[in-house]
C-alpha cells in the first residue's frame, strides 16, 4: 500500500510524520493488541447472549478476565497500560469475594462438566489453599441450604396433595394409597445411611461432552437428581445481565441533560 496508494503515503506522513508508515513491529503489535481485545469481545458475547443459558458460563469467563489482567505484561505500553486499568476496574466489581453472589459458584457445581471438584481447584490456584478451601466451603454450604429447602418444599407439596386424594376417594383407593405409601416409607427407612440425590450427584461420575446441553441434561437427569434438578432448573435461567450488549464498547458517557439531571 505504502508502495502503489499515495494517499496512503500522504496520510502516514500527516499522522506521524518523524515514522512514515507502519513497520513491521508496529504490525506484530496490532496483531497481539487485536487478540487481546478478542478475548473480551468473545467473553461480553457469551455474558450478553439472548437465546442460550449463560449463568454457567460466568465463572469461567470470571477467572479467565481476572488471570489475563493480571499476567499481561509485554513491551507495549499501551497493552500494559490498558491492562492496568481494567485490573482497577475489575478489582472495583468482582475483587471482594464476599460481595459477590455465591450462585455464580453454584451453578457451576450443577455443571456436570465441572462440579465441586472444579470450584475448589479454580479457589485454590487463584486464593491459595487455606483462602480456595474456605471458599469451597461457602459454596458448598450454599448448595447443600438450597437442597434442604427444596426438599423440605417438595415434602410439604407431596404432603397436600396426599390429603386431597384422601377426600376425593373411595375407601378401597384410600387402602392402595395408604399401602403405596407404606411401601415408600419402608424403602426410605431402608435407604436412612444411603446418599441424597445431591451427595450421589457430586460423586458420580463427570460429563466430558464439550458442547453438552446443560438444560437437555438435567431434563433426562431429573429422575435420578429429583431435588437437584428442581435447583438446577431455578439457578441456570437467571441470566448474568440485563444491560444491553451496545453499552459494552461505547466510546462516551451516558449524558444527562439539566432536565434529566433535576
């Protein structure tokens, strides 16, 4: 271009007139810059998609942002600089632990890809041992008060619903009821030292599908997980964001005017 367009010499030279066009160092560098700025445009895709689940995704995309941050050091300034600055402010958002919403932690346990396993391995390399382990913790007793209150609810409903069949009746199917219910109880009571579905759900085995459909899994998994999959269910449709993906890469501020600002 430099050689055949003249307007591109014309304009290099009023740009920058001591360095004439690019070099090829000015290229390598746009090229690194480029793939820098890539990552966070993938990463705002996968936190602003409409029509997919993302919850589980955020955590991954969490670390990754603050790991790439953190280790972006090179001999462009500019890079370096800008690096710095996003540091600051993810730091504002995301820099204290215990502000942030645990569920970002627990979806990612009811990822059959991941699980608890996955969390406390990310904690520990990220906070250390003693920091990843305590953390660990946090997130697993979130998960094991949102299973206790979901099972509590689902005895209470099941506990209703047995009494109005009762009313609506005859005695015969009262006996077959009662009998269906007897039967229950002596397997649950022969079931006492077994696991929930939620500690049998952590110690199976993981899924190692790449593109797995989170949703279609825990749909065919619900009758081996009753509980976990009724959290599950909850947990993975809330979306990440509600701030529209044009306000990610605005160049300006919102600007108020005075009848707006009053």
């Amino acid at each position: 271009m430099y050689i055949d367009d003249h307007k591109y010499q014309k304009h290099c030279l009023e740009m920058s007139r001591s360095r004439g066009h690019p070099s090829g160092d000015d290229w390598k560098k746009v090229k690194g810059f480029t793939k820098f700025l890539d990552i966070f445009y993938q990463i705002t895709l996968n936190f602003w998609g409409t029509f997919y689940v993302t919850s589980n995704f955020f955590f991954h995309e969490l670390f990754n942002l603050s790991f790439i941050t953190k280790n972006s050091h090179g001999d462009d300034v500019v890079l370096i600089d800008m690096a710095d600055k996003m540091q600051v402010k993810f730091d504002k958002y995301w820099g204290d632990f215990d502000n942030m919403n645990i569920l970002i932690f627990v979806v990612v346990v009811l990822d059959p890809r991941y699980k608890m396993r996955y969390v406390k391995f990310i904690f520990v390399n990220s906070y250390g041992i003693l920091v990843g382990n305590l953390r660990s913790e946090k997130v697993m007793n979130t998960l094991t008060r949102l299973f206790n209150h979901f099972k509590d609810s689902s005895s209470r409903t099941s506990a209703e619903n047995l009494g109005g069949q009762f009313n609506m009746l005859t005695e015969s199917d009262s006996g077959e009821i009662c009998k269906s219910q007897w039967e229950k109880y002596l397997q649950e009571e022969d079931n006492v030292g077994n696991m929930n579905d939620l500690e049998r759900y952590l110690i199976d085995d993981m899924e190692f599908t790449k593109d797995l459909n989170i949703v279609a899994w825990w749909k065919d998994a619900s009758k081996r997980y009753p509980i976990v999959s009724r959290i599950a269910k909850d947990v993975l449709t809330v979306p990440i964001s509600t701030i529209a993906f044009e306000s990610s890469f605005r160049n300006g501020g919102w600007i108020l005017d005075s009848y707006q600002s009053s």
